[in-house]
C-alpha cells in the first residue's frame, strides 16, 4: 500500500514511513502495516502506525514498539499504533 505523503516532518526531523513499515513488516505476526503522519501539537506532526495481524497472532502492541525502537532512533517510534481488521478503502 501507497503512504499518502513520503515523509513524516516530526519538528524537522523527516521520517520515512516506509523504513517503518518495514521494521514492523519483521514481526511474524504481522500482516500488513502502515505508518503515517499524524496532527502533534508540539512538532507539527508525529507518526501514526496501523497494523492487521494475520489470522490467529497474538503480537501486542508493546510487542510491536520494542521491535520498532531496537531497528531505528527513538524519535522515530510512533506515538499512536493501532490493531485494525483491515487497511483496505471502503467500498461504496
């Protein structure tokens, strides 16, 4: 899946929400996941991850964040992350 911007400028510091992706992508249990910008009062924008688990895996969030913050800079682990069914659109 496409990210909607590519990259995060978290208080000038610019993201790459694939280098994230790819880091969580290392979790077995983990399916699909995307991250992205999202509203921060005080850097402008922080980053969000979605994460769907494949069918049966029991990866908690906690889980996902250790991984995230051994692969990458402190600054670089997401504020919000979220377990969803699915990261397809809606259709109509």
């Amino acid at each position: 899946m496409d990210t909607i911007k590519e990259l995060i400028n978290k208080g000038g510091e610019k993201i790459s929400p694939v280098e994230i992706d790819n880091v969580v992508a290392q979790n077995p249990s983990v399916g699909e996941a995307i991250s992205f910008a999202i509203d921060d009062e005080m850097y402008g924008q922080d980053i969000g991850l979605a994460v769907v688990l494949k069918d049966g895996e029991k990866a908690t969030l906690d889980d996902l964040r250790k991984l995230i913050t051994t692969e990458v800079a402190k600054f670089k682990l997401p504020k919000q992350v979220c377990d969803v069914e699915s990261l397809a659109y809606p259709v109509h």
